[in-house]
C-alpha cells in the first residue's frame, strides 16, 4: 500500500519553488541567468572554414538550446562572436578552454568541458522565422550580449568601474526581430497573392445587384446615341 509523503522547507525544496509555474522553455526576448549545460563546435561546410560555439541553457528551469555564437566567418576571420566568447569566458571565471571530443547523439563531436556546467547570464533576442519544410512560423534565439550573475555587470561596466546600466537598457529597447517570409501564393494567409480576376480590363457582375429594366436599358441607350451620334459622310443614297 502507498503512503503519504510529508514535507518539509529546506534547501531543496525552496530551490524547486524557485521553479514553480516557470515554462518548460524560454519564449520572450530578455536576460536570463543560469547553467550551460551543453557547449558544442559547429564547422561551416562546402569549403567554408566557419565556426560557431552551439549553447543549451538552463535558466532554473526554462531552457534554451541552439543558441549559435559564430566566432570564425567564412574566410576564417574573426566575427562579433569571439568577443561573445571571450566575455562568457569571464563570467563564467575559465582562463583556458580546449575543444575535447566526445560521442555525441549523431556521431563524434567537439566541445568544451571547461564551459559546461558554468553559470552565466544571457541578453536572449527572439527571432521569428519560417520553416523551410512546411513554411509554418517558428522561432529561434540569438545571444546578444553576455553579464555576471547577480550584479549584472558587462565587462566593459565591470573594467570601468561603471554602474550596470547595459542589460536594463537593452530589456527597454530590444524587441523581437521578424526574419518570416511571406508565405507561398498557393498556401493563402500573409503575403499570398489574390487571384480574383478583378482590376483593369476585367468586366466583373455583382451578384447582389438588381437587373435594369427595360425603360432603364432603353434610355441608357437613347443617351449613348446623343453622345456618339452616327457618322454623316455626306453621301445620299
């Protein structure tokens, strides 16, 4: 036979109230605080030397995951992302970050152990999309900019000595970034194009109106002939 549980407040539990009512996943553009729980290499393909570093975040509970930093560009120069990097390198206190590989769930992969298991705060902006399978909308989040845990500093703010102003800022002003696509003309919705065979030139009938009758018909002709009476050639017959 079952028996009830008692219960009891301690560590454990006030660290699962901290979670109650949150979403499975993370769905609004803000800053977030929490564990990377996943730090893959991604390399660009068809001769592109690209890299990115692929994050998964736990933010007490809502999770994030595919967030891309590219941090090599196609020719193998440096992007916005090494800088994203660097200062994630900060927050999360790792001077030395060697790529190690691993087995992952498609195969052999290359990741970064010394950043796993790091907490780290996240400015996450949304970015609406279109699948390219079925062209329903979708969305995905990008990292926008990286600050310390609790104080919510930057290192610009942190090696300036300034107050942390950077992220407020940004949860004002950022909102999301629309990248759909309009969708397909024979799927309807947004952006289709209305083949009514309506506009200029195309003779249309309303089905609600009423007929003309046979006086209307009769002066309506009457007033054409005034308007374009017949052609005199001056020629008796």
């Amino acid at each position: 036979m079952n028996q009830p549980i008692s219960f009891i407040w301690d560590q454990q539990s006030a660290a699962a109230a901290l979670k109650a009512g949150s979403a499975a996943g993370i769905s609004e553009t803000g800053a977030y605080e929490g564990d990377i729980t996943s730090a893959v290499y991604e390399f660009g393909k068809d001769g592109s030397q690209s890299q990115a570093l692929v994050l998964s975040l736990d933010a007490d509970g809502q999770k994030a995951n595919f967030l891309r930093i590219n941090f090599l560009g196609r020719d193998g120069s440096q992007t916005f992302g090494m800088g994203l990097i660097a200062a994630i390198m900060w927050v999360a206190q790792v001077k030395n970050a060697q790529a190690q590989q691993r087995q992952g769930q498609n195969g052999p992969e290359w990741f970064l152990p010394a950043l796993e298991g790091k907490r780290v705060g996240l400015f996450l902006q949304k970015i609406l999309t279109t699948k390219t399978t079925d062209g329903s909308d979708s969305y995905k989040f990008e990292v926008r900019h990286v600050f310390q845990p609790g104080s919510r500093l930057t290192y610009k703010e942190f090696t300036e000595k300034t107050p942390a102003e950077a992220i407020a800022a940004l949860e004002r002003t950022m909102k999301d970034k629309d990248d759909r696509k309009p969708h397909d003309s024979s799927r309807g919705g947004w952006g289709a194009h209305s083949n009514n065979n309506g506009g200029w030139g195309n003779n249309q009938t309303d089905p609600n109106s009423v007929p003309d009758s046979r006086l209307q018909q009769a002066n309506r002709q009457v007033s054409h002939n005034n308007q374009n009476p017949p052609f005199d050639d001056d020629i008796p017959f």
